[in-house]
C-alpha cells in the first residue's frame, strides 16, 4: 500500500458499486480498503480537514469484522465493507457529534439516528464524523477545497464533500436545507443527490428547519449515490414527514437503459445574471451538445419569490429550534448563524404561515414543464468555488428545489477556465426519484465516456 493514500485514490475511482461487487466477491477485502483510505486521510487531513472525528483503530476493527463475516458465509448486505462519511450533524451513539458549534463541543450521543442504523445493518463502515458548518448553516468550518484549498469547499456538508472528492472515502451522507448538499458536490467535483422530502428519515439528525431539511449523498457517480440512497429510505413512525409507502429501486433504476433517450427541459432559474460566464458558457455548450433531447423554458414569474419565501421558513424555524443556542451562548456563536435566529424571531406569524403554502404553488407551476421532460437542467450553482474561506458560496440555485422537496442531483460535467468543477443539476417532479437517477446515469455516462 502506497504510504501517500495514492491506492485510495486508485480505488475511489473505480466507484462504490464496483468496490461493492469487489468486496462480495472477496476481489478485494474491506481491510485492505479501509487502510487506504486511511492512509489516505492522513496524508491529507491537515490541509484538507473535512474530518471532525477520525478514529482509525475503530475503522480497522469494523473492516476486520467485516471480512470475518463474508469468510464465514454469512449473508452480506447491500454496503457491506463500504466506507462511509457521515456529516457531524447525524448522531452516532458512543462518538462525538458537535454539530459544527462549539456549544456542542463534546457531546456523544447515547442512540444512533436512524440512518446510522440503517447503514450499520447494510453493512457500511463508519469511517468518522465530517466538518459541518456551524449548526449546519453558513458560518464555514475548517474545511478546505481539495481541488484549490484557498477556496471554499461549499457548506454545509463541506467535510462530506471534500472527503468524497480527495479520495479520503467513496461514499459520504449529508443535509440540505438550502443548498448544502448539491452547492458542495458542485464545487468539490463529485455527485451529490439530495432526494424527495420526506424520503430519508430525520430521527437523530440535527434539526434547523422541519420543513426544509433533507438528508443527502454524496459519491464519485449517480450508480454509487443511488447505492447508498436506496439503504436510506425508507417510513420511520418517528419523522412524520415520511410516509408508509413503497419506496423506488434506485440503483437499479441507475443501471437501466431510458426507454427512448431522455429528453431536458432547460431552465435558466432565478439568479442567472449573476452567474459566473464560465457556467454561462459551459451551461450553454452542453444545451448546444444535447440538440433535440433539450428545450429551454422559461419558469413562471412566481419562481422570483421562491428564495424569499423559502429564506422566511428557513429562519423562523431556526429562531424555535436553536433559540436554546441563541439563549446559553448567543456571544459564541458566528455571525450568520445569530443574525438568522434573530431574523427568524420577528418573522410574523401570517407571514410565516402563507410561506408554507409555496411548496404547493410552485409544485403546481411545475407540473406543466416536468410532463413534457425527463428531468429538468440547469445550474448546480453560479459558478465555481469561489477564493476565500469565509464564505461558503451561493445557493441560488438550490434553496429553490429544496423548497418544492422536489428530487436534484449535481453532476461533475462541467470545468472553468481555471480547471476547478462546475456541476450540472438536474429536477424531477416530487416522489420521482428512480427515473431522475436513471436519467442521471444516461447523462454521466454520455458526457463522461
């Protein structure tokens, strides 16, 4: 093994779905996957830092419990020996979760959430916690862009991002409420899916905004975030957003041909002016690129008003759920995170209520353009990372989907002229996810190959 990580990356490249097959197989053993990886992270953590708890000796022990068990014959699951990445806003029971807030600093959960679970029970080695942003907002944390590490790496799902993207692990977890799933994929140059609301249960997750937050995925491709995704979903009577219902084979749905090839519906969304000309320009090649399958339109006029309605949600439940942070540690807290808390506390109570009602509307206005496509195209966000830390980017162009809960996923497709990642997005209508995961491969592949 290469004592730089060099092997890790070798290995990341090949995807989680291959490694998978490798790992059933006994091509390649989890030992020998996790020690990359962590030779990985350590020749890269410190200038990196997209961890927040690292502990090699317990990633070693699940590796080695892993191996004993597929040599013995035991059923395997759907993850088995994957390393995995999981945002530090997702209770782990006995290791630290801080939520990216020095309030938390040192609490260790005694349960793990409901993804933890699941991920556990498929198989998966949890490799540690990654960086969140401060309470999963916009104050960055330490994180850096592995493609640049004097720009930002995106937030607030920054360290799964970055962890994904440097080779450190192949598959990570995250959350979006705005844009902090598809906003960091897109920066980082990796895939990031974050799907329906109400899809992934929320049971043990930071909670800033019932109403938005979405757990998401993050891989080298759509086949391995639709490999992960499918072990998360799933009804869990503790999160009332899910529901009791069949929920959709996503990675097989990822590996199938389209019926006929898919067909785009090209928007250029709320905040296209000020988007940078590389994604202007790139944006536009790959619309010329497509020919006949793509077609622009130009959403209602109601879509102006999404970002407003959606940051008035947003910030009027931060004002409830973190009003404990704003309480016992106001003077600790980063700017962004108290100016959100106090704006969301003069939010008034009509105005707040008739935000709810935009979900609906804007779902309504959709339904016209989404029958006539496969899944609609459009940025994953202005541009590409921008320089400086102290910032995590625009979500412009994500805060948008996150309020319709309709499915998105970001696609490493495009490069400026100074060689860093763009990302190209793509929409579904709500609830389907399987035929925008397929749609995703069929454009991966075409543009990758």
């Amino acid at each position: 093994m290469a004592a730089d990580g060099a092997q890790a990356q070798g290995l990341m490249a090949l995807g989680a779905v291959a490694l998978r097959d490798r790992l059933a197989s006994g091509a390649l053993d989890a030992v020998t996957l996790v020690e990359a990886c962590i030779a990985r992270i350590e020749a890269r953590e410190a200038e990196v830092g997209a961890w927040a708890f690292f502990d090699a000796g317990f990633a070693r022990h699940q590796a080695k419990a892993m191996d004993e068990m597929r040599r013995a014959g035991r059923p395997i699951g759907p993850l088995h020996g994957l390393p995995v990445g999981l945002k530090d806003v997702i209770d782990t029971a006995r290791m630290p979760t801080e939520n990216g807030c020095a309030l938390d600093a040192g609490r260790v959960p005694m349960k793990d959430a409901a993804i933890v679970e699941k991920l556990k029970s498929a198989g998966a080695i949890l490799m540690g916690k990654t960086v969140s942003t401060e309470l999963a907002f916009m104050h960055p944390g330490r994180t850096r862009n592995p493609h640049n590490l004097a720009r930002t790496p995106g937030g607030s799902s920054s360290g799964s991002a970055a962890a994904v993207a440097d080779g450190m692990v192949p598959l990570a977890v995250g959350t979006q409420t705005a844009g902090s799933v598809i906003r960091p994929a897109s920066f980082c140059g990796v895939t990031g899916f974050k799907p329906s609301f109400g899809t992934i249960s929320r049971r043990g997750v930071l909670r800033q905004s019932q109403t938005l937050d979405t757990l998401g995925v993050f891989a080298i491709d759509p086949a391995g975030a639709a490999l992960l995704a499918e072990v998360l979903f799933g009804h869990d009577p503790a999160d009332s957003a899910t529901r009791p219902a069949p929920f959709p084979a996503l990675a097989r749905s990822a590996a199938s041909e389209p019926p006929l090839p898919p067909v785009f519906a090209v928007v250029r969304p709320p905040g296209w002016d000020g988007a940078h000309d590389d994604l202007k320009d790139a944006f536009l090649a790959l619309e010329e690129e497509l020919g006949e399958q793509a077609f622009a339109v130009t959403l209602p006029a109601l879509f102006e008003e999404a970002a407003a309605q959606r940051r008035r949600i947003n910030f009027a439940e931060m004002s409830r759920n973190y009003y404990r942070y704003e309480r016992d540690g106001a003077d600790r807290l980063g700017a962004p995170t108290l100016e959100a808390i106090r704006e969301g506390a003069t939010t008034p109570a009509r105005d707040y209520l008739a935000a709810l009602d935009w979900p609906g509307l804007l779902n309504a206005a959709l339904e016209e353009i989404l029958s006539r496509c496969d899944a609609i195209l459009c940025p994953a966000a202005p541009g590409p990372a921008p320089e400086g830390l102290d910032s995590t980017g625009d979500a412009i162009f994500n805060g948008l989907w996150t309020l319709c809960g309709t499915p998105a996923i970001t696609l490493p497709l495009l490069t400026a002229s100074n060689g860093l990642p763009m990302g190209v997005q793509l929409v579904a209508a709500r609830g389907d996810d399987a035929r925008l995961m397929r749609t995703a491969r069929w454009l991966y592949d075409r543009m990758t190959a």
